[in-house]
C-alpha cells in the first residue's frame, strides 16, 4: 500500500459551538425591517409549487422586509416573478460587470440560500455581489451541510442524496474559508434541519411510503442534531464585509467574529443562528 507523509496538525478543525435552528424562521428574522438582497432567488424548477404551496421564500421575505429586491440568471423566473409584482433583475452573479450594471442601492441583507452549491464559481460571485452588502450589512449563506449525519447513512447504504444541479459541498470550515478568500469576515455559524416533506395522492403509493419512512427518520434525528449540531443537514454562516469596523456591532457580535476568526488550534468558536430548502 501507497504510503504519504502525515497531514500537519493545523489540518484538523475543531467544529466552533453552534445551534440548530429552523433555516427559514431564521432568515426572516434576519430580513425583518431591512432592504433585502435576494440573490438566486427564483428556484426555477419549483417556482410555480412553492408559490401555490405558500413555501416559496422570496414571497415570505415580501411580507417582514423593509424593501426587497432579487436577482437570478433564469430569464423565465424573473419574468414571472416581475409579472407577479416583485422587483426582480436578470443576471449572472458571477459576473461583477452585470451585477454593477443593475445599479442597484445596497442592501442591508444580501441573502445567498441554497446557491453556492449550485454555482461554478462561488468565489466570483461572493466578489461580484460585494458591491450589493452595505458596509454595516450583513451576508447570510445557507447550504447543504458536507458532513451531515443524513451523508454518511446513505454512504453506508451505498446511495448519495444530493440534487442533480448541486456541484459542491461545503463544511464550516471550507465555507469560511471560502468567504475569508474573497473578502467576508464569518461572525456567526449555525445548522438546520430538513423540514418534513409533503405527499399527495398524486404520488404513487411506494413514493409515499419512502417519504413517510423519511420524515420519520427526520423525527428521530432530531435530538442528535441538538446534542452534535454540526450533524444537521445543513449550514448558516452569517458574515460581515472584512476590514469593516464593528463599532456598531454588540460586544457579544464582535467576540463571535474573533472567534470565529482564529484557527483551529485555539479551538474556540461561538455561534449564533432545509435537502435544498426553497430559495
């Protein structure tokens, strides 16, 4: 067997405190009196389902935002969600000369759910979409959690549960380490859960047997999400344009963001606060 010299210590993390808390709960009261930034906001393939559900989260956002505002690259979706009333703009988020060529006012919340997992370049458009985020504003990320609990049980079972357009993971650690690269300072980290899914007659019998058997497993898990928070199914970073001053920030904010900050050697961390949740 191949043999290779030892990975170096400070390869090895240990994961920061966090909470579990329920994805969309969260966002909104992040959102809440604030003008939004909606980035990837459509969800093409189940715009129509979700605003018929009342799940889809962009028309939550409507209801607690102070003003809203999304982008998206699909055409179709911003024209729909443009003849149903909302400010909605076409373009690439990865690329900054579309982006600035929006003109658009920053907003207090740029809000990125259920994206980076679907895009080529994640960076680019973390850089790209600064010019959105006011200095004092926040960045709220969510994502699929690499290292859920869910992931290893369907390894063992020899399956994969991933979307079919999701292109990369991301843990705490590659995710901040994401941010850190083009220019964003995580000041707060938590996890959440799956949310039930929904069955209609529609679906055949032996689809809703699986859905039933999973959202019991969702029930069971669930106190050893509270126990081990990093083993939820997916991930919120909450951060802040670097070199920006938390003078305005809480004392308790800024402590989060130092912490967060170091590395793992120190092994300190604090925290703050759904398979693709809709976007």
């Amino acid at each position: 067997m191949t043999s290779v010299p030892a990975p170096p210590a400070e390869s090895i993390h240990r994961v920061p405190p966090a909470r579990v808390v329920d994805r969309i709960e969260f966002v909104l009261d992040r959102a809440a009196g604030r003008r939004v930034v909606h980035l990837g906001f459509v969800d093409e393939t189940r715009m129509e389902e979700r605003v018929a559900q009342g799940s889809w989260l962009h028309a939550q956002l409507a209801g607690v935002a102070k003003e809203l505002v999304g982008i998206d690259a699909s055409r179709a979706g911003v024209e729909a969600a443009s003849a149903m009333g909302y400010e909605a703009y076409l373009a690439n988020l990865e690329s900054p000369e579309e982006v600035a060529s929006l003109g658009l006012e920053a907003g207090d919340l740029l809000l990125a759910g259920e994206l980076v997992e679907h895009l080529a370049n994640p960076g680019r458009m973390l850089e790209a979409v600064r010019q959105l985020l006011r200095d004092d504003g926040s960045l709220v990320i969510t994502t699929p959690n690499a290292h859920a609990l869910t992931n290893t049980l369907a390894a063992l079972a020899g399956l994969e549960l991933v979307n079919s357009d999701h292109v990369g993971w991301q843990s705490w650690w590659t995710a901040r380490e994401l941010l850190a690269r083009h220019g964003y300072d995580v000041r707060e980290l938590a996890y959440y859960p799956f949310p039930r899914l929904e069955t209609s007659t529609a679906h055949r019998p032996a689809f809703r047997a699986r859905v039933h058997l999973f959202n019991a497993y969702l029930t069971a898990v669930r106190p050893l999400y509270r126990l081990r928070p990093s083993l939820a199914d997916g991930l919120i970073l909450v951060a802040s344009r670097a070199n920006v001053a938390t003078t305005a920030a809480s004392e308790t904010t800024a402590s989060r963001s130092t912490q967060l900050g170091r590395s793992s050697s120190s092994g300190t961390a604090t925290s703050g606060n759904s398979p693709s949740a809709p976007r």
